[in-house]
C-alpha cells in the first residue's frame, strides 16, 4: 500500500520555513480562522481529561491514575468535547497535541479548539505534531521553565497553518489511520516478545541468585516469606550492612548532550553530564517515577546522578556485579514492603536500608554472576535487535506522517480503495503510545497535567 504511494504533480513554495514545498493547489490560513478557541463551563459530569505527549487526549483514568500533580480544587476548569483540537499550552513544544476522545474538563493551561466547517482536527492535529517536531513551536513560544514554553492560541492563532481541499484532509486522515494502525500493531507485538524474554531472563537471574548453581547443595529456611529456602551455607545481611547508599545531587536540567560523563536519571537511558560526583563501582536505582522499581545501572568509573536516583557503593561481603544482578531480580515493592496494604509507589531509604540481600561465599558470587551474564547476553542480543526494529518503525512511521500532511506524497488513491474497516476513528490510533512498558525505556512520552 505504502509503495503506491507518489509525489503530486506540482509543487509550490508553501512560504512557511517548517513545511517547504506543498502541493500547487493547497491552501494557507491562519490558524484562528480555522479553529474557535473555547471557553466552555464545567458541567457536573466532566472528570479530568489530559493531554499527553504523545498526541493521546483522552479521560485520565483510561491511561493510568498516578504520576499526576493533583488538584485540590478545579477553578478555571474548562470543559472539552470528544473532538476538539487540543494544545497543551506548556508542552506543545514536545508533541502535547491531539483530539480528545472524550467529554470532560482540563487545566485552563490547555488551547481547546473547535474546527470550522470543513476542517479536519484529526489532519491539524498530527500537522502542529510536526511543527512541533520541527522544533517551530519551540521557536515561537516564550520560554518561562527549563525544557518547557509558554504557548498561548493567540500565538498559534497568528500561525499560518496548510489548507488542503477538505476531501483530501479526509483521505490523509484515513490513510494515516489504517498505516499507523499497523505500524503499532507491528510495535506492540515486538514490545510483548521484549516482555517475554525480560521475564525469561529475571527468571534465570532469580533462580541463580536465589538457589545458586548446584540443585543438590542443602537448603534451609531464609526467613524471608516471599524468598524462600536458601543453600544452607549462604548468609542474609540487610543492605545497609553491605553497602552504603546515597541519592545524588542533581536533576535533569544539569544534562549537557554531549557531556563528558555518564549521567544516571530515572530512566533506563543514561545522559551525560560535565560533571562527577563519585569515582568507582557502584550499582544504582531509579527512587521514583515510572522506572521506579525497573531500572538499574552498574557502572564502574566516574559518573553523575539524579536527586531521585539512589546509589549503591563501597561494597562488603559482596562484589558490584552480584549485588546489581540480586537488586535486578528481587527489587520489588511486594518484597519491599511485604506487610503494606497500599500500593509502594517510591522507594525510601529505611526500606532500602532494611532490605535482605543473601550472600554466597566470593568464589560462588563470582560463579553466579558468570553464568547470569552468559544467558542474559543471548536473551538481550536478541532484544536490542527487536529495540532497534521498533525505533527504525517509529522512525519510518515519523517521516511518513511528516510527508503525507505535508503533501510530499500522495494519499488520495490509496486512502479510497482502503476497505471500510480501515476506516477507524484516528484518535484511538495514537501513533506513538506503547502498551507495554517494561522494555529498556522505550516509552515515548509521559502525560503532561
């Protein structure tokens, strides 16, 4: 389908320096001519709608209920409708841009719009995506905080935005429907075959850390409920005992691209930074946010790290590498806090502090860690080619959104002979969310509030 697709058949200068080239018989207009910005009152009904980054608007609790600064009291609330064009006003600049699939009410930081007779919100929607992606929105906007703007509809009012013929916006839209449909699909599957062998491999880290490598060595109790039994000859300490930890001291606005070193946040992705607050080996763990619980690091050099981010360091009775492989495997919030009734959603030192790590003798850590090292690097050579099989999909499917609501290619015969089952409302086509969410930071935007 895709490979049908072709250049029109006569171009234009579009005038706006973030598109280029368009097809002869597009349109421009202002934004505020295509679009009534709203001011709707909140009805007793609306629940929360929020904007993400990755072009989903939707009702918060059919994403996910944590991680949001909640409000106390709603005052300047406005109500949405399932349709309405929707710009975050302080993260546009990172994609915070879609049609709401639902009714309700949002922070007064959100541009709601309603689209003019003929305009196709689900077309303008993913058209601002890409003059955000083209670093334009960034460009305009005041910035008030770090990696953040201030993008008010009087500035994107004034924006000169493309006009295809309605018909054509239609057939963009359908396209793009069923092509992004199948992209994700292809990503997901990739995603849980990711899911799958992580847990393949946590299982060998486990019964290797936890039981050894000899199934014959006598067992006894470990007087952990959720461990187990233990070989006999194997000694519990709690961490604090075997390590000493500390947060750092810095966050992300101290990140330089091309810093000097490593500079651990609270993702699996590690920065760089120009400075280093510790020299030598240490393991390290994200102490909130969605990594919480999920990334480790082991690292043996000079290094950074964020406030949130705990380390791990000046070891006794275990090496690095076996504390980093023990931590990866049993670091869990129900190990945590075994007795808690309520969900743990960060991890404060005394847990830390008082948390069991069993030690086997030098000789069998070192055995362990062999071993463990020897599996996982076949289980994640197969997942780094997967990793990057996603991120060329995303890639791809990038530059073709950029290209079809551009014009630099031509949708309108291919989009007509779709089935009608392809036709699917666009907005349940987020052409960047990930349903699963364990692999190696593969995310790709967290909610905006």
């Amino acid at each position: 389908m895709i490979d049908n697709l072709k250049p029109y058949s006569e171009y234009k200068d579009s005038g706006l320096p973030w598109v280029g080239m368009v097809p002869s018989h597009w349109c421009s207009e202002r934004a505020k001519w295509l679009f009534e910005k709203m001011d709707r009152p909140v009805r007793e009904q609306d629940e929360v709608v929020t904007c993400f980054r990755d072009g989903t608007v939707t009702l918060r609790k059919n994403r996910r209920l944590t991680g949001f600064t909640e409000a106390t009291a709603f005052f300047g609330y406005q109500g949405i409708r399932k349709g309405d064009l929707v710009i975050h006003g302080m993260d546009a600049f990172a994609g915070a841009i879609g049609v709401s699939d639902s009714d309700g009410k949002s922070t007064p930081v959100y541009i709601v719009c309603k689209p003019n007779v003929g305009i196709d919100a689900n077309y303008y929607a993913q058209l601002v995506r890409h003059m955000s992606r083209s670093g334009w929105i960034l460009a305009l906007a005041k910035g008030i905080r770090e990696r953040s703007t201030d993008f008010r509809f009087k500035t994107f009012g004034d924006q000169l935005l493309l006009l295809p013929p309605p018909a054509e916006q239609s057939a963009i839209v359908r396209f793009l429907a069923s092509t992004s449909g199948r992209i994700e699909r292809a990503i997901r599957s990739k995603l849980k075959v990711i899911a799958l062998l992580n847990e393949q491999k946590q299982v060998i880290i486990h019964r290797a850390v936890a039981r050894g490598l000899d199934p014959s060595v006598p067992l006894k109790d470990s007087g952990i409920p959720w461990l187990g039994d233990i070989p006999a000859h194997w000694v519990v300490h709690r961490t604090k005992t075997i390590a000493h930890i500390k947060t750092g001291g810095r966050d992300t606005a101290h990140r330089v691209d091309e810093g000097i070193y490593p500079f651990f946040v609270r993702s699996q992705t590690v920065e760089r930074i120009n400075s280093f607050s510790f020299d030598g080996e240490a393991v390290l763990t994200a102490g909130d946010g969605a990594g919480v619980a999920k990334v480790f690091h082991h690292i043996n050099g000079r290094f950074d790290y964020h406030q949130r981010v705990y380390k791990f360091s000046n070891f006794k009775h275990v090496s690095g590498r076996y504390f980093f492989r023990w931590l990866q495997s049993t670091l869990k919030f129900e190990a945590l806090d075994a007795s808690a009734k309520s969900t743990v959603d960060s991890l404060r030192l005394p847990l830390l502090q008082n948390f069991p790590t069993v030690v086997p003798p030098a000789d069998e850590q070192a055995a362990i860690v062999e071993f463990v090292e020897r599996e996982a690097q076949s289980i994640e050579s197969v997942e780094s080619r997967l990793e990057r099989e996603i991120i060329l999909l995303r890639e791809y499917r990038t530059r073709l959104i950029a290209d079809v609501v551009t014009g630099k290619l031509d949708v309108r015969a291919v989009a007509a002979a779709l089935p009608d089952e392809a036709a699917l409302d666009y907005a349940t086509v987020s052409p960047d969310t990930d349903d699963v969410r364990d692999s190696k930071d593969l995310t790709s935007g967290e909610a905006s509030e």
